[in-house]
C-alpha cells in the first residue's frame, strides 16, 4: 500500500474478471482516480473513474472475497480472487480515495430456488432472505419469451476461451399472479408481462435474429477463423455465417480495430481484436483477419431508423451515416467501429525499403509481416499477435550466419514481454535494419544489446562510417519523431509519407556514395603483382616462367560462381556511378543542418541519438515562416538536383564509370 498526496494506491495480482466468456486473469489497481484492471499478457483493459463509481460491495464467496463495482447507468463489473485478510485495506483504499463506505454481504448457501428478483440498472438480482444467490447481466440476454406465468431469457451462445464443459444457455423464471412488486395496472396485465417489460429495457434488442442485420457484407475472405464468410452487423453483436458453422461475437468482445494494408499485394486486412476469444473446439481465435481488395467500391444504407442512429452516434461520438460508401474495407470497418465503439488504428509512420507498412518475416514455421504500429507490434497472420509497447520488457537485434559480418542478407528480431516469453521474428533483410532501429529507438523501447544494434549488420565497421557522417542518422530519426502521432481515428497522413520517404531517399543516397568512394579507394591501394617479383631475383627467368608465375595466383584467387535458388548464376549488382548528381535535399534536412549544431551547444554532453529527436522537436514547433527559407532553399535545391540530372544524361555518362578497368590493364600487363 502507498499512500500519494492523500490518497492510497492499491495492487492485486491474479485477480479475475467474472464475466460468461470466460475466466481472464489479470492485475488489478486502485488510485485516487479510479480502477483499472488489465489482463496478463495484454489486451483486454477496464477502466472505471472515481465519477462513474456510484458504490462498491464486498461478498465473501469460497475461498475468498469479489469485489462488484455500481457503475451509473452501466453493468456492474466484478473482481475475483482476494483473500480474506484484503478487506481491511480494500475498505480504507474505498473510503480515502472515493468517500464511499464498502458495503460487506454474503452469498446465500441454502440452495433454494424461490426469492426476489430485483433489477438494478443492467444486472438482474436474485435475492433469498435478503442474501444474493446469483446476478445475470441483462446486456448478455439477446431473447426474451413470454409463457403463460413464465419468462425464458435466451444467453448468446459462448464461444469463449473457458474450457469448460457447461455453459449458461437460458433460464425460466416462474412470476406467480399474487406477485406484487411486478403487479399490472389492471388484472388483465400478469405480473409475468411486467417483468418481461421490465427486463427488455436492459437486454440486446438488437441480438434477436428475426429481426434484419443492420449491414451486410456477403461472401467475405475471413483468414483466421478460415473460410469465406457472410458478415451480418447487428445492434449489438456481429455474425460470421459460415457454410459449416457460425459464430456470434459481442461488440464487448471486440477490444479494438486494425486497419493493415498488405505489402506486395492489392488487399487490405480489417483486424477486429477480441478478449475473450471466438473458439472453435480447442482452436481460440483471438483476432478475426477479413480480408478485403483494397480497390473495391462498396455503398451500404443502415437499416437504422433515425432514433437508433442518433442513440448510437451519441455514445460511440458520432461515427455512423444512413448510408456508407468508399472502399470495402474503409466502409466495414468504420460501420464496425461506429456500432461497436472501438477505437480503429491505421499504420503508423513507419516505412519499410520498399514503402511498405509491414517488414516480411517468419514466427516459428510460417511466414507473415510485421506491422510497427505507434502502440504495438502485430504480426499476420499464423498466429496473429499483438504486441503492445507497455508490455515489452526488451528487442534485441540478432545477427544470423554465426559472424554476423557485411555479407549477412537477414537478421532476426527477438521481443521480450514483461511475463519472460520470448516472440522470436527470423529472416528480415538486412536492409530493414536502420528503419526498425530508429522506430524502435524513437518509441523508447529497451534495446538489450544496444551497442550491437547501433553498429548495424555490418558490424564495428559500419559504426566508424556512421561515426563519420552522423548527420544522416540524426535526420532519419528525427524525421521519424516529427512524424510520429496517434494513429487513433486518424486517416493516412499521405503527404507526411511523401516527405519522409523523401528524405529516407536522401540518406540512402548519401550512404551509397560514400561505401563506392571507399570501395574505389581499396581498389586503388591494392598493390600491382610484377613477373620480377615472382622470379625471385631481377627478372633472370624466362619470360614464359614468369608468366607461370603471375597466373599460378589467379587461379587460387578464383571466387566461386554464386548461384540463386534456382541454379542460376546471380547477377552482379551494378555500382553506382560517383559522378553522378545527388539528389535534392529537403526542408527538414537543411533545418538540421542549420540547428545541428546550436542543439549540441545548448545541451552539452547530450547523446548521440537525442541529437535528433531534438531537431525533430524543433522542427515540429517551427512556425510556416520559420519553414519559409528552408522549403525555398529545397525548392532551389531541387531544381539544382533536376538541372545537373538533364545535363548529366545529355552527356551520355548515366551508364557510370568502369571501376574495374584499372584492374583489367593489369591483367593485359602481366601477359
């Protein structure tokens, strides 16, 4: 216990959520602005606030204490698994941080199956001598039959994560006619027809599939559960009609939306993340994958009437429309958020080589993509995982190949959460290590071998260039810090990507000119093999001896032929040409330039890397006329970079310089 500016901090471990789908384990903390539970291993997450809060009751149950939670106008939530000896502490935390008192009961024992059912707010309560026997969350109920005397109330099927065998299906409750806290108005109206009206307030209107879905989204590509699926959006839960067999998840369920594009490919991928999970005998499914082409046109009119829309557009913030046209998957996807109240995220910032959202790799045995999100990690697609920043203890970067030396084409990538289970990710190209390095340097997770990473696949030898010319690093991370926002609720910021793939140009063409001028000088430096000096004394032998002599080497110096895959010679990748104009730089990069120095002057002994995050700071709280003379010096630049590249072509040079005819005059010397 800690108590903070007179309120007290309270922390539970492996305490339970109660709800039907199924037991989630998590941790449990109470400060003076409210509580919050969060599951083991990410996810799911209930937040309630000290305003919403209008009492709290402690109930000795088996083995230990629940604590309910009356929140206004929504169900109560419920905590299980505090001992016995937590009260004490649980009724000081309640009273000094929400000045309410903790009421205690108890479970009624006694087996009976007569009592009162009282209804407050969405949970209907089942009291026998004044002690609970049970509570039913009325949001779970999507039917409710009329019998004579009689009210059956039907449960969503669980097709949850608990593996158990029973599951709650219906009840039956009897309501006598001298039954007087649900009497008629007149003798005509039975107490049941009361408590059946009573009851529908609170239960899924919209969970009753006589009526019609709300929108319809036929014949789609689902990846995991697999198959082709007709997805029905009602008021209160989704529907995934499948020709073997379907499945019905609660909007509750669904923690959040991702929206992936897929690389390399013309389909986008619309993620709805559950807790708790769809099931499928003992398969669990996490995250629904629907899978959508990414340029198809799709138009559909809510079968909503006007009050139903402004209900739901007041408590998810306005997101709905009679009718929702774009592309299919933009269309589901905000349908879906608007009728569940999820929040929905796109990429992020983050580029691949190719200019992709994703980087290709492989978990275990299968291959999939990596999406650096603003917030998490998420691999696709077997399995899918979500991987949240707050719950990573460590990345590591791991070389392949055993020396981990220039010629090395991937590297691996090792995440590490806070419950010690290791995500390994194999086989990324070597040229995705820069990007996912200053990404992950930016968001401020731990890098377990940090020195190793900054040098790169290329080793210490790739650290002295960097060491060299530090200015391209400080602008790629920066640009990626003043790139960065929430990708919450945000559309594609399509012009910022522009601008950062510019700029990532701009670097990758300042580092390859720099690696050709090297290469060029070692092959300038290398000494010349003469005949004299393999005759051994002043030329005495013949000239054929010493032609003998000088081929003898060459043969022994005969690399091998690579090959590809397919038994194919590889193709020798062309070099670039030194002479050849460089690109124009752009606005940030000459506002670096220009601050680069006044940073490091006013934060003596700053690190290397904070040097750009400060100039992307800098950058971002610039004015438009602060930008004003940078935008005109990369305007100017620009036309400068297009000018030197007309002329450049029109004297026939675009096709570079033979770097190797130096060596090929040694060879026609030595015969």
């Amino acid at each position: 216990m800690a108590e903070n500016g007179g309120g007290i901090r309270l922390h539970f471990l492996n305490i339970t959520l109660g709800n039907r789908g199924g037991a989630s384990v998590g941790k449990l903390d109470i400060d003076p602005q409210g509580l919050i539970w969060r599951k083991t291993g990410g996810g799911r997450k209930v937040e309630l606030f000290r305003k919403d809060i209008e009492a709290l009751e402690w109930t000795r149950i088996p083995k230990g204490g629940a604590l309910s939670v009356k929140k206004n106008g929504s169900p109560t939530s419920v905590f299980v698994g505090f001992r016995d000896q937590d009260l004490d502490s649980l009724k000081e935390v309640v009273s000094a941080n929400f000045g309410h008192e903790l009421k205690v009961s108890s479970m009624s024992a006694k087996g009976r199956n007569w009592g009162d059912a009282v209804l407050d707010n969405e949970t209907l309560q089942f009291h026998t001598d004044g002690r609970a026997l049970f509570n039913v969350a009325l949001p779970d109920v999507v039917q409710v039959q009329h019998g004579k005397d009689e009210v059956m109330l039907e449960f969503l099927p669980d097709t949850g994560a608990a593996e158990r065998e029973d599951a709650l299906c219906e009840m039956t409750f009897y309501v006598p006619r001298d039954n007087e806290r649900y009497a008629g108005a007149d003798e005509e109206t039975p107490p049941s027809k009361m408590f059946l009206d009573a009851v529908n307030q609170f239960t899924s209107d919209g969970g009753d599939e006589s009526t019609e879905p709300i929108a319809t989204f036929d014949s789609v590509a689902v990846l995991a559960p697999r198959g082709r699926f007709t997805i029905e959006l009602y008021n209160s839960f989704l529907k995934l009609a499948g020709p073997n067999q379907d499945y019905r998840i609660q909007y509750e369920a669904v923690q959040r939306i991702f929206i992936l594009p897929k690389p390399n490919s013309p389909h986008t991928l619309v993620v709805a993340a559950l807790d708790p999970p769809i099931r499928k005998g003992q398969t669990h499914y996490q995250h629904v994958l629907a899978h959508f082409p990414t340029d198809e046109e799709f138009t559909v009119n809510l079968a909503m009437t006007g009050e139903q829309l402004a209900a739901k557009n007041e408590k998810h913030r306005g997101k709905l429309h009679e009718e929702m046209s774009g592309a299919s998957w933009e269309v589901f996807g905000k349908t879906l958020r608007g009728l569940s109240g999820a929040k929905l995220t796109r990429p992020s910032q983050f580029r691949s080589q190719d200019d992709a959202y994703a980087v290709r790799c492989s978990y275990k045995a299968d291959d999939g993509y990596l999406y650096p999100l603003e917030k998490a990690f998420f691999y696709v697609h077997k399995p899918p995982l979500l991987l949240l920043h707050e719950d990573i203890e460590s990345v590591e970067f791991c070389r392949q190949g055993g020396g981990g030396g220039a010629s090395t084409k991937t590297f691996d990538l090792a995440i590490r959460d806070r419950n010690e289970q290791e995500f390994l990710f194999r086989g990324i190209q070597k040229q995705e290590w820069d990007n996912l390095f200053q990404f992950i340097s930016v968001k401020g997770l731990p890098i377990a071998n940090l020195a190793e990473a900054q040098q790169g696949p290329g080793g210490a030898a790739r650290l002295m260039d960097l060491d060299l010319d530090g200015a391209d690093i400080d602008s790629g991370k920066a640009r990626m810090d003043a790139d960065s926002s929430d990708e919450e609720d945000e559309d594609f910021d399509l012009g910022g990507a522009e601008a950062a793939q510019q700029a990532a140009d701009e670097e990758a063409s300042d580092s390859d000119d720099d690696s050709d001028e090297e290469e060029e000088l070692k092959l300038k430096s290398k000494p010349k093999k003469r005949p004299a000096d393999d005759g051994g004394g002043g030329g005495g032998g013949t000239p054929k001896k010493a032609k003998a002599a000088v081929k003898a080497p060459k043969e022994k110096k005969e690399k091998p032929v690579k090959l590809t895959k397919a038994g194919k010679p590889k193709k020798e990748r062309a070099k670039k040409d030194k002479n050849a104009p460089k690109r124009g730089m752009s606005a940030f990069m000459f506002f670096s330039n220009a601050k680069r120095a006044q940073v490091k002057e006013g934060n003596p002994g700053i690190a290397f890397g904070e040097v750009g995050r400060k100039l992307g700071e800098l950058w971002k709280a610039a004015t438009a006329e602060e930008k004003a003379t940078f935008e005109e010096q990369a305007a100017a630049d620009k036309e400068r970079a297009t000018r030197e590249m007309a002329a450049y072509k029109a004297k026939g040079e675009a096709g570079g310089v033979d770097d190797g005819g130096e060596a090929a005059g040694d060879d026609q010397e030595s015969d």
